[in-house]
C-alpha cells in the first residue's frame, strides 16, 4: 500500500466522527521511494467518486471504518474528508484514538497505472494510480500524511507537549524527510 498525505497534527472532534486531512501530498518522496504528481488520482476520483473508495483501519478489507464526504485533488494533494460510523465497533476504537492522539496517519492503497522510474535518483514518478482504498494507519510511508482535524463537541485538545517535543527532535535526528517506517504495500504493478 503506499503512503498519503497532509499536515501537522491538529485535533477537534465532533459528535459525528468527521476527519479530514491529506491522504497523499504531490512531489513528497515517501519512505518507499515513490513520488505521487498531480493530476495521479484524477481518473479514479472521475470514474468511481467518493462511494467507492472505501475508508479502512490499517488497510484491512475487514475492517472498514467510515465512509468519505470529500474525496478531491487540490495544489498540495488529495485532501479526504470523512466521517468514522460510531455504529461499527473499529470505528467508535479509531475515534478514541485519534481524539488522543494515539494515532494519526493517513495511508492509500492503489495499484499504479502509470508511473516511471528516475534513472538517477532511483524515485518513482506516479503519474496515474487506481486508487482502492484510504486508510486510517498508525505508520503512514509519508511522513505528512496525517489526520488533522478530528470534529468533536469537546473543545479540542492540543497534542502533548512530550509528543510535539519528540516529534521535533526526531525531525532534526533524521533531516526533514527521515522517517521510520512499519507499512505494508501493494504490487509495483
């Protein structure tokens, strides 16, 4: 499966389990050395729209979560806005975590359609991917792919101050880009 998308951090929560935030970021290098460019999704999002792109827990057919509202392309990437089903189990466990900042990425899974590989740096350039599925991950391939708004009644709550101190000094230790990475992915198709 490969990696997603957007922004530092930043959590609300409403009484309907909204999320949003960026499941893929255009031109960011992924910990598998792949580079989604814009325009990558267009196909599917035209040829399947939100409804069939389902959203998952940790990229498990048997473990869909919620649903999609918003499923769109802009200048910085594909931004998801979704809404977790407080009905299904998973869904209310997910919501839980994301309120306390136990997890946060966001991870799509796809098979590519078209997509070259750089001789030189040895990244991988994908122009079109089918796009199967988005996910709500503990270990996204892209660092800034990331849930950043959880809608809830509660007045939201600001990341720990031990989280945001070592989510910086881990930055620093390994440069901008530097992640650790735990993922499963798909085919090099």
């Amino acid at each position: 499966m490969d990696a997603p998308a957007p922004v530092t951090p930043s959590f609300a929560l409403s009484s309907d389990g909204t999320v949003e935030g960026y499941a893929s970021l255009f031109g960011a290098v992924d910990a598998s050395r792949d580079m989604v460019m814009p325009g990558a999704f267009a196909h599917t999002l035209r040829a399947r729209g939100r409804h069939r792109i389902p959203m998952l827990f940790q990229h498990d057919p048997a473990e869909p979560i919620g649903i999609w509202l918003e499923l769109k392309e802009d200048w910085r990437g594909l931004y998801a806005r979704g809404r977790l089903i407080p009905d299904v189990q998973r869904g209310r466990e997910v919501m839980a975590l994301l309120r306390q900042g136990a997890i946060d990425g966001l991870s799509i899974g796809f098979r590519t359609v078209k997509g070259r590989i750089d001789p030189k740096t040895r990244i991988r350039r994908l122009d079109q991917v089918d796009l199967w599925e988005i996910s709500i991950v503990t270990f996204p391939l892209l660092a800034g792919a990331r849930v950043h708004a959880v809608k809830e009644r509660r007045p939201s709550r600001p990341l720990s101050a031990v989280r945001t101190r070592a989510e910086r000094e881990w930055r620093r230790a390994t440069g901008a880009s530097g992640t650790l990475v735990f993922a499963h992915r798909g085919g090099r198709g």
